[in-house]
C-alpha cells in the first residue's frame, strides 16, 4: 500500500531523516507500521532540528515539499493565493498515485487536501481531525468548513474521519478516537506532594493567543501579590514568547516565571510528577 500524507506540521530534514513535530509524527510512525512506501506533502524548512522534533520511522518514506501559508496579514494573503495552483497540483498528483489518503486536520493545507479529496471518491481515505469537533464551539470559518466538508458523504466518499469526543446527530463517517501521549507501561503511583510550602504551576504547550500564556502568568502574579508562594515554569514555543519575556521583564516577575521553551516528552513527564498544578487556559482544545 502507498499510504499518502497531507499535512500543514513544519518538517525538516538532517542527514536522510525527516523531521517533525514529536506527537503528530508518534502517532504517525504507529501506522506506518502497516503500509509499504510513504509519501508526505508538508511544508519544509530549514530551520535546526529542536526537542520537540522527531524522525519519521519508516524506509519507504518520501517527502514532497510545498510552501507553507498564512493569512495573517494582507501581503501573507496575497502570496498564499500566488501559492495554492502549485500547493493545489502538487497535493492532486499525489493523491492520484496513492492506494490511500490520510489528512491531517485542521490547517490551511488539511483544507487544501479535503477539497482535493473530492475528485477521487474511490480511494480509502482517512482524516485526523486534531481541533474541536464541538459542533457548538465558535471556530473560525475555514476550521467550520473543513468540519462540514469531512462531513458530507456526498462530497466526502469512502472516509473515516477521527475527531474527539462522542458527538450527537454525526454522520456515519465520523468516528470518535483518541491519542494517548503515554503508553499503559508509563503509569506511575503518583508521587505524594507538600502543599504547604512553594506551589509549582506548569503551563505546557504552545505560546500562542489561543492557549492564553499570558493569562496563566498573570493568574500566578496575582497570587503572587496576595502573599503566596508560587513559581509558574513555561514549557512550548510560539509567536507570543518575545511578548511574554518582555512582561515578566517589566513586571519583575523573573524569580517566580519562568519560559523553557520546547523540550523533550521525557523531561516533561518528570516536570509533571514534581509540579503541584499544571494549567491549561485554552479558548478551544481538541480534547
């Protein structure tokens, strides 16, 4: 089998290994176990290898580079529109020659691939849709559309698409699943905690407006002010990092927060047996 891969993750390569962010690709490296060749259309970039990187595990793997895309500003606008013809034919050729087609969902390019799906109706297809499949969540409107489009088994045929959750009033396609970031061999007794002295808050993901860093830092300032003895440690990387620095500069918060940046699943997991609360502020969560 050609199993075919439409993903909107950043990967980088080193060497002859293929590289990208560590829980897609986890996840990834489980069902390749079960195909023949490889092929992934992603966005490549030449940035360093980091710790919350991974190698894809697989000796039939080929990656077919497109550009990445934005909407973020006016002129991210006008070139994504001078990119989608490229981005559009290079995802129908590889879709033509794959025995199956897997998206990865939400995302510019998980969009790009589900209205390309539509022309080939009889290959299998699988989506992983990673967002909110809340059909009540307030979404932006092209995360809406790739919800009603995977939806539809009119335009959508012959797709099994995995959300999270057991959602009501679904059709038949949608299928409720879940990823596990530990195996059953990692649980642990969890270790017993002092809650009377410094209280250790972690925050863990990405530093974007949509995961609320900057709420969670000020949720320890506040407590912080009353008295109490708090440390707040940041772990993940995003666009909001410069911004969050220069707040715990100017508040003098330094001594009580803390940003880490990315690191690995292992350092983490030992960062969560010790801390006393982890915080999680999101807007939306997948989960």
């Amino acid at each position: 089998m050609k199993f075919l891969i439409i993903s909107h993750a950043l990967h980088k390569t080193e060497d002859a290994a293929i590289f990208s962010y560590a829980p897609y690709v986890r996840e990834m490296n489980i069902w390749l176990k079960y195909v023949d060749a490889v092929e992934v259309v992603a966005p490549v970039v030449s940035d360093l290898i980091s710790k919350i990187d991974m190698a894809y595990q697989h000796n039939h793997l080929d990656l077919i580079p497109i550009p990445a895309i934005q909407f973020t500003s006016v002129t991210k606008t006008i070139n994504t529109f001078l990119k989608l013809p490229i981005i559009f034919v290079k995802i129908f050729k590889a879709c033509k020659k794959a025995d199956h087609i897997h998206l990865r969902c939400p995302g510019n390019i998980g969009l790009i691939g589900c209205l390309v799906q539509i022309f080939f109706p009889k290959k299998t297809k699988t989506a992983k849709y990673a967002g909110n499949w809340d059909p009540n969540a307030k979404q932006p409107l092209s995360y809406k559309f790739q919800k009603w489009l995977l939806s539809n088994t009119f335009l959508t045929k012959n797709m099994q698409v995995l959300v999270y959750g057991d959602w009501e009033h679904q059709t038949k396609n949608i299928k409720p699943f879940f990823t596990t970031t530990y195996s059953h061999s990692e649980i642990e007794q969890p270790p017993k905690r002092d809650f009377l002295s410094s209280l250790k808050f972690v925050f863990i993901g990405s530093l974007v407006s949509g995961k609320r860093p900057l709420l969670a830092i000020q949720m320890i300032e506040a407590l912080h002010h009353q008295g109490r003895k708090v440390r707040l440690d940041i772990y993940g990387d995003g666009i909001l990092k410069e911004d969050l620095q220069h707040y715990i500069t100017i508040n003098k918060l330094e001594n009580i927060v803390k940003l880490h940046g990315n690191q690995s699943k292992a350092l983490i997991k030992e960062i969560l047996k010790a801390a006393h609360f982890t915080i999680l502020l999101s807007k939306s969560e997948g989960y």
